[in-house]
C-alpha cells in the first residue's frame, strides 16, 4: 500500500476553482440550483432560530438575565434610536457620546418606533442579523470552497458559538452586526484576490465603511484592509508580463481610478460619522475617552466616560522605558490571540482548525489567505496594544472570530480534499492489486 499524500509545498493557483487545484468538484454556480443546497440551509436556518429564539425569551422573561441584557452601553444605544425613531438624524448624541457609532441604534429604530423598549423585539433586531450572516456565511463559502461539508460545519460553528450565541440573544450589543458586515467583507476581499473585478472592490470599501459605522475599531479594519490591498496591487505590477496588450502604466492608472473610487465610497458611506465630528471637534475621527486607552496600564484609568480625551503619548513615554513596550506588546499578544479565545471558546475546536487553515495558507502558499492573515495581523496591532488596559474579550475575540471561522474552512477544504485523496489511493491500489491477482 502506498504511503498518504503529503501536504504540498509547492505554490498553488490562487482560485480554489482551477482546475488544477481542485479537478473533482464542480463549478460554484452548480450549487445554486440544487436542491440540496437550500435543504442544507433551511436546517441551518431552523437550529439557528429555535436556539437564539428559546435563549432571547428565555433572558426576556428572567428579570436578573434581562437586567444585564440592559447595560449601560446598551441604554446608550436605545437611547440614541429613540432620537433617529422621532426623525432627528443631526447626530446630537456625538457631542456627549463621541465614541459610539450610529448603524446599530438605526437598526434598532424601527422596532423603537413601532413596539418602544419592548426587550423581545429589540432583541429580535440581532437574531435577524445574525440570520444574515448564517445565510451569506453558508452561501459564501459554499462558493468560494464548493465543498456541502465545510460551509456546513463552518455555520454549525457559527451557530454553536458561545461568545455569538449570548450576543446574538442575550445582549443588545453591536458584536451581531459587526461580526456580519466583517465577514462579508473577509469573503469579498478573498473573492476580489482571485478575481480582481471592480464591484468587488466597491463592496469592500462600502462594507469597511459600514463597519466603521458600527464600532470605532472598524477604522482600523479599514486601514488594514486597504494596506494589504495595495500591497497586493504592487505584486500584481511587478508580476505582469511585459507582452500583455496593456502598459504597465494604463493599468496603474486603472487601478488608481479603481481605488479612488473605493476611498470615496469609505467616505461617503462613513459620512454619518465623520461629519458630525468634524463639526463638534474639528476632528473626523475623534472618539473621546477611547484613545485613553492606548496611553493608560488599566481599564479605570482609560474608561472615564467622558468626551474629552485625558491622555497622549506623551503621558504613556514618560513613565515607561523600552522593557515596558516590549512586556506590553508580548501579554497583549498572549492575551488576545490565546488566553481570550481559551475562556471565550468552550470546546477549541473551531480555534485549532483556524490555525490549521492558517498553517496550510502558508505552506501551500495561498496568497489570497496569505493577505488574509497580514489583514488579521495588521488589524489586531491596536487591539493588542490595548488589551492591558481594555482586557474584556468583546473587542478582541468579536474581530478575531470571523477570520476563525473563514481560516477553518480552508482548514477543513484541506482536510475534505486529503480524505478523498486518501479514499481514491486505497481504491487504485485495491483495484490494482485485484487485476493483478486476475491476471495470475
């Protein structure tokens, strides 16, 4: 018997639908006629809403479990849809409350207009976000990896989540729609690497700007996001052929246009926040107390509530050598990318198949998951910083987990791919070792 194929280390074509890479399945578009693949999604749909539905009424109708369902960030952002359910849109709420956003509470207006502060309805705003980003997360790689198993298991994943669960149903927080308008963005920006057509540029930028709108560390989803991006254009440059009917230059300069045009859609659709604050603060990024939190050692000394900002760089530079930059960048780092996700995941199984994912994107060389993980990497540099002095997992593991579970399903695609390999070996030596007992 032969031995088992072995990962492969040489480079690999960036789409997972060339042939070469994956000659046994099918072209993405046949999935969308067949009857099994929206067989697969209404069971999907179905657990998703009796678990989140049983979990909702049954926080609503606890009078401890619905108290905490009522944070103090929460109030904030009931309060600021009671202002966009009478009509007022002038972002009065910045001026006092810099560091929220205003996508969430404007999905949470119509409930406040037509049901007030009734807690199972504003509840509901989050299971059905989260039932969108079941059904694009389902479809999504189900696409990209054209394997039932792995866009199965990657929405089970997300439907078993504790971390998605009790934010999803048992808080009126933001995770929900962040965690939605990110992995559409992951899976867009996947798409655009292996395609390169403008819309999906476009709906990068619209989806980086949407997510701004949720929560402020969307800036810096953003930011990353573009920069590798751009490093992504450069190798594509460097890489072109010299013989291609188009100049090197016509195409910068249609790249150019391309990206121009993604910075106006960031900017358009960001609008909702930088305008106000450029006007109460002369400053369109401007969010308080929140940059406290990147020059302070504790979370009581960063969370002041307050509009104003209390501390600069300057503060944190004279009261700390080069040894307590070093010992914060490496807890950070502990903390965030294992310590949080070893409490906030019961079981870690989702966790080692990201890492998995992680590990075949780079022997494999997949530079599509390779600018995937730059993108993570790049990201995250703030959130480590602050984890000293901002712990809680919400921010940290909220960005983090869809980047696990898109990195799981390349993990799995591998492994799925492996096992039919392995399958097929076993039967060509079975089928071969028959013939030749038959030829004797």
């Amino acid at each position: 018997m032969s031995a088992a194929p072995s990962l492969p280390l040489h480079p690999q074509p960036a789409l997972p639908g060339d042939p070469e890479l994956l000659p046994s399945l099918p072209p993405a578009e046949s999935f969308l006629p067949r009857r099994a693949t929206w067989l697969w999604l209404a069971l999907l749909v179905v657990g998703y809403l009796a678990l989140n539905t049983i979990i909702l009424s049954r926080t609503v109708h606890n009078p401890d479990l619905a108290l905490k369902m009522q944070s103090k960030d929460s109030r904030q952002y009931v309060e600021i849809a009671h202002d966009f359910a009478r009509g007022d849109f002038s972002m009065s709420y910045a001026k006092d409350m810099p560091h929220r956003q205003p996508l969430y509470p404007l999905a949470l207006a119509p409930v406040v207009k037509f049901w007030g502060d009734d807690l199972f309805k504003l509840g509901a705003v989050n299971v059905a976000t989260g039932l969108v980003l079941l059904i694009g997360l389902y479809l999504g790689l189900l696409v990209i990896f054209r394997r039932f198993s792995v866009a199965i298991l990657c929405s089970v994943a997300f439907i078993t989540n504790p971390f998605m669960v009790d934010k999803i149903s048992a808080r009126l927080m933001t995770e929900a729609l962040h965690a939605l308008l990110l992995t559409g963005l992951l899976l867009l920006f996947i798409r655009y690497i292996q395609q390169g057509k403008l819309y999906q540029l476009l709906a990068i930028s619209a989806a980086a700007g949407a997510d701004y709108l949720v929560k402020t560390n969307g800036l810096f989803v953003a930011a990353a996001t573009f920069g590798v991006l751009m490093i992504h254009e450069c190798r594509q440059l460097i890489r072109r052929e010299p013989n291609t009917q188009e100049s090197r230059m016509a195409y910068l300069g249609k790249k150019a246009a391309a990206y121009l045009a993604a910075g106006l859609v960031f900017i358009l659709v960001a609008a909702p926040s930088w305008i106000p604050r450029y006007r109460y603060f002369h400053d369109p990024i401007y969010h308080g107390y929140l940059s406290n939190f990147l020059w302070v050692d504790s979370y009581e000394q960063g969370h002041t509530g307050q509009a104003k900002t209390d501390f600069t760089w300057k503060d944190y530079a004279s009261h700390h050598d080069l040894h307590g930059v070093v010992t914060r960048w490496s807890t950070g780092f502990y903390h965030v990318y294992y310590d949080i996700p070893r409490h906030t995941e019961h079981v870690r199984v989702l966790y080692f198949l990201a890492i998995g994912g992680l590990i075949v994107a780079l022997l494999q060389r997949r530079w599509d998951f390779c600018l995937l993980a730059g993108c993570l990497f790049i990201q995250m540099l703030p959130v480590v910083w602050t984890s000293v002095s901002n712990p809680g997992p919400r921010v940290p593991y909220g960005t983090m987990f869809p980047f696990e579970l898109v990195f799981a399903a390349l993990g799995l695609s591998w492994l799925a791919g492996y096992i039919e390999a392995r399958k097929s070996r076993l039967c060509l030596d079975g089928l071969s070792s028959r013939l030749a007992r038959e030829a004797n």
